[in-house]
C-alpha cells in the first residue's frame, strides 16, 4: 500500500496513539511520514 501526501492515517504507537491525521510529508527512502 502507498501513503501519498493529504491520505489520513491513524497512529498507531506513541504519544498521540489513536489520533487520526493527515499527512503532510512523506520520506520513502526512510520508511517516514510528517502528519
């Protein structure tokens, strides 16, 4: 599956574990997003 930038996503560890956001930034070489 492909996460592009404006998809919403919920977190799923952390602090903020449970929120739905979108996202802002995607990084692919790093496996990382900005929400």
């Amino acid at each position: 599956m492909k996460i592009k930038t404006g998809d919403e996503v919920k977190v799923i560890t952390g602090h903020y574990k449970g929120t739905v956001s979108t996202v802002l930034a995607v990084f692919p070489k790093e496996n990382k997003i900005i929400v």
